[in-house]
C-alpha cells in the first residue's frame, strides 16, 4: 500500500486547522489503496495552533514539526519535504484557500505517470482587482525572464513524485524557489485547473507588498535567469545612442552659433545616465546577495523539536 505525505507550511492559523484536517481525511478516503501522512511545520506560531494538533493527533496521524522563530514559507516547506516519507507528497496552503477535495484528481494524474502535477487556478475568490492584477504582471514577469517554463496562475498546491523529490532536495540552495524547482527537475508534468477560494478564517499574512510577496518574487525573477543582468547591457547601450544623438545635437549648435542649451539639460541628461546606472547596480546587487547567501552556509531554517504521532 502505497503513502500519501501531505506537506502544511503554516504560522498563527488556529481557526482553521481543525477544518483543513478533517476535509483532507475526508478526501483522502474516496481513495483506494493508499495511507497517508499530514505534516505541519509549524512557522513559529504565536496562537494556539499547536495545541489544537496535538489534540488532533489523537485521531490523526500527524507529524509537527516546530521552528525555533519565522524563517518563512520556504524553508518551512523544504523541512516538511525532507521530513516525509511518501511515494508521493502534496505541498498546500493551511488557510483553505486551496480545496483539499482536489488531491483525488491529483492522485489520478499521479498513477497516469505524471511525476508533477500542478495546480492551477482559474479563478482567485475574495481577492480585489488590483491584487489580481498585480498578481498576474508578475507571474507574466517571473515567466518572461525565466529560462524555464514556470506556468502562469500555478502556485504552491501540487502533487511530486518521490524519485522528483529527492532530485529536488539534493539542490543546496538557501533562497530556493519551490514553483520554480518543480518546474526545472523535468520528468512528466500535468495540471489540474481549479477555482481558489476566499481565505477561509483569520487575515492573510502576505498583503501584497509585504516583504513576502516581493521576495518571492525577486528570487521568481533571478533565481533561473541571467537576463536582468543583460537587461543592464541592453540599457547601457541605448544611453550610449542617447549620448551620441546628445553629442551630435551639441555639435549642431556649436557649428551653427545657435544658444547653447541651459542647466535644464544638463540635469535630464545627469538623471537619465544616473537612473540608469543605479537601476543597473541594483540588479547586480540582488545578484552578489544571492551569492552572499548561497556561500555563507547557513542553513535556510533551524528546526526546535519534532511531535511526532503517526500510528495510522
């Protein structure tokens, strides 16, 4: 009989795990054949969340595993991977946003010999315009400078093979960007569409500019491209037609005792090269920080104790 580990990243979400477990269960035996295995890593929650699974390990097999403080979404989820022991393993939110009673359809494309399957969202209920928006420009943007073929609308909510997942995790990154390396480790790959839900309690804890949601999405951009350090070289030589077509212009006056132009231009023409060599610097920069922390060798979370139950 085959194991099914279900991987949780969650912080402060005591109001909704009792549901998430029970709709998991609940899908979990439409299906035939199969054990499964629920690991929550606990992102240093400051609520009751880990009582309520303890109390849930009553009933449930259930493996907590408890950060020593919030080292973020992606470590946490890199540690529930390497915790688990499934010939295959599910990744999804904690906040019912994405529908457990997916995972039959996912199991489905699984035994088709689909070794990834991603979700992707067709709709995004509760969210406001501006957020969709920005959302979707930066998946086009992620897309765009990425050297693979990262899915639009596909978030963290898929299915991974055993044999794709020990690929995944002998990668040493300390930044690693899950959607991206799901996509890069190859083997067969599928998509189940569906319709996200509104948050089903609590309020989100990545508003759009948070500090999570940019990170994502710079490492999105960087972390399977070189192109934005090209995009440095495209703008260099466009200022260097600017600057000609500037010399060319002064010489015209020059020779045609024409008014020499005022500070105006010489402020525009400071500003234009300035811009552009700080944006230009600033994308190097996101680039040596990566190297800073890929090469410190640190790891990317530290890990204070294991509650392990699993008995069924």
């Amino acid at each position: 009989m085959k194991l099914i580990s279900l991987v949780f990243s969650f912080r402060n979400e005591e109001k909704n795990l009792k549901e998430l477990v029970e709709r998991v269960t609940k899908s979990l035996q439409k299906i035939n054949n199969y054990r499964y295995e629920l690991i929550f890593v606990n992102d240093s929650s400051e609520d009751n969340s880990e009582k309520i699974l303890i109390d849930l390990q009553k009933s449930f097999p259930i493996k907590i595993i408890n950060m020593t403080r919030n080292f973020g979404i992606a470590p946490c989820v890199l540690a529930g991977f390497r915790h688990s022991k499934g010939d295959c393993i599910i990744y999804m939110d904690s906040d019912l946003q994405d529908p457990p009673e997916l995972i039959p359809e996912l199991i489905k494309k699984y035994e088709e010999g689909n070794d990834i399957v991603h979700t992707k969202r067709t709709k995004r209920l509760g969210e406001s315009k501006i957020k969709l928006l920005l959302t979707r420009l930066a998946y086009l943007v992620i897309h765009y400078f990425s050297d693979i073929n990262l899915p639009i609308e596909a978030g963290d909510y898929k299915l991974i093979s055993r044999r794709a997942m020990d690929n995944i995790l002998k990668q040493k990154e300390f930044r690693p960007y899950i959607r991206g390396l799901s996509v890069w480790v190859g083997y067969k790959q599928s998509y189940v569409n569906y319709v996200r839900e509104a948050r089903g309690s609590g309020k989100s804890k990545f508003t759009l500019l948070s500090k999570g949601p940019v990170n994502e999405f710079i490492t999105g951009v960087t972390a399977y491209s070189l192109k934005p350090l090209y995009l440095g070289v495209l703008l260099g030589f466009l200022s260097l037609i600017f600057s000609i077509m500037l010399i060319i212009y002064a010489l015209y006056l020059k020779f045609n005792n024409f008014a020499v132009p005022g500070s105006a231009s010489i402020i525009i023409t400071v500003s234009f090269f300035s811009g552009i060599i700080l944006f230009t610097l600033g994308i190097i920069g996101i680039y040596l920080a990566r190297i800073f922390e890929q090469t410190t060798g640190r790891d990317s979370y530290v890990i204070k104790d294991v509650k392990d139950n699993i008995s069924k």
